[in-house]
C-alpha cells in the first residue's frame, strides 16, 4: 500500500514537472494556457501588439488611455504613419513614453483629447468607448435602432441599461462579432464598465480578424468578374477572363456638349459615356457607362441645297487603366435624320436647303467599333 502510494506520488511530480512549462503562456507568468483571452493575448504577443518585455501582463488591470493607444496603433501597423497635426497638451507632451503613439491616435481621430485640451493618458478606457472606436474603423452595415435593440435584446441581459446613443453602435459591434466577452459576464454589454487589458487584447483581436476578413472579402470582389445589368450584346467570345465585342457591333453613346456638322470643326474635342453598361449574356460588365469617352471630330459637311444633308465623322477614344488613350470607337457620315413625307413644309425646307446633323448635350447617338475590342472582365481593363 505504502510502496503503491510512493509510486503514484512520484509519478504526479514526474507530471507536475514535464507539464509546469506549459502552463502559463510562454511570454507571461500571469496569463495560464486555459485563461479565457490566452489565445488573443498570445496572437498579439506574437505579432508585437503586446510588448512581452516583462514576465507579467496583469490581465486584469484597467487599461488607460495611453496604452490603449500603443496597441491600436501597432495593431493598425501606423507606428511611422507621418503626424499632419502635431498638437501640444497640457498634460502630456513628447517626453511621455507613449506619445509616438498617442500623437498618431489622435490625428488618426481614434482618441480624442477633452474640451479643455486635455488628453488624460492615465484615465481608463470605458467599454462603450472601445467599441466605438472600433466600430468606427470597420467597416459596418447600417442599421436601424429597432433592429439594434433587436440584436442587444437577444444577446445581452443588460440591454435596457444601454443607453439610446450608444445602441446602433453596439447592435454594430454585435453583429460584426467585436466584443470582447469575459466569463461569466459573457451575456453583460457592461457598456459604463472600464476595460481589462485581457478584454483589449480580446478587442483588438475580434477588430484584426474583421480585418482580415474584409481584406479577403476585397480580394475575392477583385478577382472576380464585375456583374451587372445593362444593354446585351451578341456575339461576343470570352476565353477565361477576357471578352471580345466583334467589330461593327453598334453602341449607343450619350454626347456631352454640343455637336454639330453645321458649327463643329475637325480637330474639335468632345466627351461622351455609354448610355448603358455594356454587357454580355452573362451579365458581364464588359464596358461601364462609367467610363468616360474622349471624341475627336475628324471630319465635317455641312448642309447644302438640293438633298445635301450635314455629316459628321469622328473617332472615340476610352482610357485604359493605365489612363492611355486606346481608339476604339468611331461614327462614319453620321447624317441628319430624314425627313418624314407627311411633314410636306419641313421637307420642302429640307430638298431646297438640306439638313444639318446635330447632336445636343445628353443626346444618345449610335456608334460602330472599328475592329474587335477585347476586355478583362475581372479588370475592366480595354486591352486592345
């Protein structure tokens, strides 16, 4: 009994010795591997968010003002972000440990100082401030008040304590997931409550993950072909990501500024956009009602007697994303319109003394594409 009762004592020390090590987080004697924010404080130890120069983080000690401005900063990578305003304090100047990034929090606007020109590095950040401030760096959907009491209703016991400026903010910060939430108060917003360095690290945590996320949001949208509605086009042929709209195909084009084959001269330079987005059956975005349209007028005859009507020649160019102008698009003998046989006095007016073109500001007219124009879906970008 008493050799069994050596032997399981020896082997709990052997245990207690092999697993001490790993225990308390590799960087903080006070932060144990099963503390609720061990993995947040680790990920921003790691990343030099969290400065590990000493055994202690102190994880439930409040965190003011200045060291709130040290985490965002580094966790926003602006540590050598240029300073546009340098503002002078009466409480805080370039000599206080912090204040490389206390300058850049305030002219980044995540930190504000007081009224009295104040910035109290040593007061504590509120609940309700923290989330603020990152609600207001992320990108948030709006929301109505009803559907953001709606969500604090669902999820926090506290919810009525809320007071009625802060409940779109914090139905937003629920939504996207950024609150720090410390056991056993997991279901409390505690939004007039001051936040422990463990609940910072939780939040700075929650706001890079969002980041994250919406840098590969972004990076999918971009390499991804544009979809939308517009004007259909035939025939075009796409090998992977780039369109090709046969040549002849014809596109209506809304002229901005006056054109005419009466008072228009050659070299005369004028703008234009699609009237529509060009797309395919697909609903590709092959060219954007966007792009802006640059129209030289190569060529004009004015009207004359004896069924001579006005015509009008001219070439369209689009910018490229490199902004070089590529010819593309151009009107051969874009005429004066005919005139219809019962409208006996204009048409009379017209055989004697012919018709000239013309194209007034905002009027669509129909152009034809010199030769095929192929297109990067994914870009926008006219290759050719």
């Amino acid at each position: 009994m008493i050799k069994k009762l050596i032997k399981n004592l020896i082997l709990t020390l052997v245990l207690i010795i092999l697993f001490v090590p790993y225990v308390y987080s590799a960087n903080f004697n006070d932060v144990p591997v099963g503390f609720w924010a061990y993995k947040e404080i680790q990920s921003l130890t790691e990343k030099g968010i969290i400065s590990d120069s000493g055994n202690l983080f102190h994880p439930g000690k409040y965190i003011t003002r200045a060291e709130f401005s040290e985490m965002i900063i580094k966790a926003l990578k602006l540590e050598n972000m240029p300073v546009n305003v340098m503002y002078s304090f009466e409480d805080v100047n370039n000599s206080h440990p912090d204040w490389k990034y206390i300058i850049r929090a305030v002219n980044m606007d995540i930190l504000k100082p007081a009224d009295n020109n104040y910035f109290y590095p040593d007061e504590f950040v509120t609940r309700s401030e923290m989330i603020t401030f990152l609600v207001n760096l992320l990108r948030t959907e709006d929301i109505t008040k009803q559907d953001a009491i709606k969500t604090l209703q669902n999820n926090y016991k506290d919810f009525f304590e809320v007071p009625d400026w802060f409940k779109v903010t914090a139905g937003k910060a629920e939504i996207i997931n950024v609150i720090a939430k410390e056991p056993p108060r997991e279901h409390y917003i505690d939004y007039d409550k001051n936040v422990t360095k463990a609940q910072a690290a939780v939040f700075l945590y929650n706001m890079l993950r969002e980041t994250d996320s919406y840098k590969k949001e972004a990076l999918k949208e971009a390499t991804s072909p544009k979809i939308g509605d517009g004007l259909v086009i035939e025939n075009t042929i796409q090998y992977q990501d780039v369109v090709t709209i046969p040549a002849q195909t014809v596109l209506p084009v809304t002229v901005m500024g006056h054109l005419s084959s009466k008072d228009s001269t050659p070299g005369q330079m004028f703008q234009a956009r699609f009237s529509d987005n060009i797309i395919d059956h697909e609903h590709h975005i092959l060219l954007s009602k966007d792009i802006v349209l640059i129209g030289k007028i190569l060529d004009t005859k004015k009207a004359k007697s004896l069924i001579n009507n006005g015509e009008l020649l001219f070439e369209l160019s689009a910018a490229n994303n490199d902004n070089v102008l590529t010819r593309i698009l151009a009107v051969a003998h874009c005429e004066a319109p005919t005139v219809e046989a019962n409208k006996f006095k204009k048409a009379a007016k017209t055989i004697f003394k012919g018709r000239n073109f013309v194209a007034k500001d905002g009027q669509i007219i129909y152009i034809k594409l010199y030769s095929p124009m192929r297109v990067n879906i994914v870009t926008g970008e006219i290759l050719d």
